[in-house]
C-alpha cells in the first residue's frame, strides 16, 4: 500500500508542477478545464502498469503531455474520446483521436461538420465527384467482408463538401511509418479501426481551409504532436538528408523536382520536407524545385508534340535517370 500511495504522490506532484503554465496556455483558448484535466490526467496513468511505470520513470514526459493539452486545447475526458495518455518508449505522450481532431476542426471553424468511416469489401461505395457526399450503402448487421479504404467527408464553411479517401494499402504505408507499430500497447494494434480513421483525417485536414483566428493553429499543433509520438519525424528525417545530398552534389533542377515526385504534393512526406530545409537554403532549393518543374513541362511538350528531330536531340541532352523522371511524369498526369 505504501508503495502505491508514493506512485499516486509522484505523479500527481509531477502533475501539479506544471499547473500554472498548463492554466496560462489554456487560458488563451478557453476551451477546457485544467483543474478537471488534472484529474483525469491522473485516471489515465493508472489505467496499466505501462502507464503508471512510464510516468514515474520520465516524469518530464508527463509535464510535457500535459503542456501540450493545455495548448491545443484537447480534453482528456474519457467521454468525450479525444485525447489520452499513453505510454510509449518508455514515456508518456498525448494521442489526439480522429474524433479529437474533428473537433478541433470544427472548434477553431475549418468545417461545420465532418466524418470519418471505413469501406469494407462488400459495402458499395461510389465518389461523386467534387463538392458531393459519396454514396456508402452498406449492412450494418451483416457481413461487410474486409477492409479496402477509408474517407473522411466534411462541410466547409462556405457550404461545399470535400471529401479524401486512402486505400488500404495507404493506410499500410503510413503504419509502416510509425515507430510504435510494433508495440503491444500501439494503438495500430489495440484499435485499429481507429487508426485508419485518424490517417485519413491527419491527410484531409491539410485541404480545409485555415482559421484566421488565434486559435487557428490548435489542430496543425494536434496533428505535430501526434507525428512526433508517433516516430512519424524520425522516420521522415533521411528525406531531407537525401534532398539536400541532392542540392549540394549540384543536381540538375529536374532530378531534384522528381525526387519530390515520388510522393503526392500534399503528403506528409512533402509537407515535412518543405518544413524542414535547413534555414538559408529554403530559398535556394525552392528554385531548383522550381526550375525543375518548368523544364519538365517544356520537355513533356516536346516529346508528346515535337518532331523526331527535336525528340532525339532532348534524348541526347538529357541523362537516363533524367528521361526516366521525366516518362514517369507523364505516364502519371496521363492516367
């Protein structure tokens, strides 16, 4: 009993020596409770011996997990199903659900409302292009097979609907991703339903228009916080490393344009690499990027509409990782 009673102790002590900044970061938004937090902060370290364990060995990460609530303005309630506390390598972080982060959505006023559902293999579902709901009939109670996709529809301010979809073999690349896959506590592996929901959130919120509020920053916070628990930034690292090989190897404009080509220009990998340019070569490397592009268009023209003559001479001056940039390109934007 006494060795509980120091647990509860330490934790809770750990807890309360961040208090008054949490209430001064919650205060900005107003949108929870820090006294109520508290509590249910101390709920859900005792919810596993992973948990309690986690949190008294790296007291720091509780501190910060509960900083990081209190700015992004996220409840742990277990009601609500937002946010928790979960142990990972050995520390605590804050895990923002997919509910969490439609709520921040629609908190800071990105969208009205929006949702979030899985397509199973016996499901029929249809997109109907832009600015319409997909159709998704399917039997609730029956046998839906197994799961192939996931989308997430919203209403925008403005009235229209936007919707994004992954397959499942997108959702595959971002678990592969995660540094915690493999963990018995991953969330990929205890609620993984939920995952499939959150991944396909995390990639549709980078097309809902931005809040021009103060508060406006809150899900983009959300969304950091949970790359970074995730190992998501770790495992993203090395692409920025290869970019800048790339740059100071002096590259050609249009080898450095197709390396960002092997990911859709929305993506986190692209978003992250863009972020994340060393400071005085951001400028730089965006010309090259630039460059590259153009002189894509121009030599795409030319082989879809040029003589022989002028398609031979761009095969000479061109080197072969070049050419093969450049037919992948088009074979993708005639698909």
């Amino acid at each position: 009993m006494g060795d509980i009673m120091n647990q509860v102790a330490t934790i809770e002590s750990n807890i309360y020596g961040v208090i008054e900044q949490a209430n001064k970061l919650a205060v900005i938004h107003g949108c929870i409770n820090i006294d109520a937090e508290k509590n249910y902060a101390i709920q859900q370290l005792y919810k596993n011996d992973a948990a309690t364990k986690a949190a008294i060995s790296n007291p720091v990460s509780v501190q910060n997990a509960i900083l990081n609530l209190s700015s992004i303005g996220v409840s742990l309630n277990p009601a609500l199903k937002h946010a928790y506390l979960v142990p990972r390598d050995g520390a605590i972080c804050l895990d923002v659900s997919y509910m969490g982060l439609m709520h921040l959505a629609i908190d800071i006023g990105s969208i009205q409302w929006g949702q979030a559902k899985i397509v199973y293999s016996n499901d029929t579902y249809e997109n109907q292009g832009l600015n319409k709901e997909p159709i998704h009939k399917y039997s609730a109670f029956g046998d839906r097979g197994h799961k192939i996709g996931v989308y997430c529809t919203v209403k925008l301010p403005s009235g229209d609907f936007l919707t994004e979809e992954m397959s499942s073999s997108d959702v595959l690349l971002v678990k592969e991703t995660s540094k915690s896959k493999n963990s018995q506590y991953s969330p990929w592996n205890t609620f993984e339903d939920e995952m499939w929901r959150k991944s396909v959130v995390k990639r549709a919120s980078k097309y809902w228009p931005k809040s021009n509020s103060e508060k406006g920053n809150r899900l983009d916070s959300a969304i950091e916080v949970i790359n970074a628990h995730e190992g998501l930034e770790d495992s993203y690292k090395p692409l920025v490393e290869k970019l800048m090989e790339l740059y100071e190897k002096d590259s050609s404009p249009l080898v450095i344009w197709g390396y960002l080509q092997q990911w859709p220009h929305e993506s986190e990998e692209v978003q992250y690499i863009y972020k994340n340019i060393p400071k005085g070569f951001k400028g730089k490397v965006a010309d090259k990027i630039t460059e590259g592009r153009k002189l894509f268009f121009e030599y795409k023209n030319i082989f879809e509409s040029g003589d022989q003559s002028s398609i031979d001479e761009c095969k000479e001056e061109l080197s072969e990782i070049e050419l093969k940039i450049i037919d992948k390109a088009i074979r993708r934007l005639n698909q």
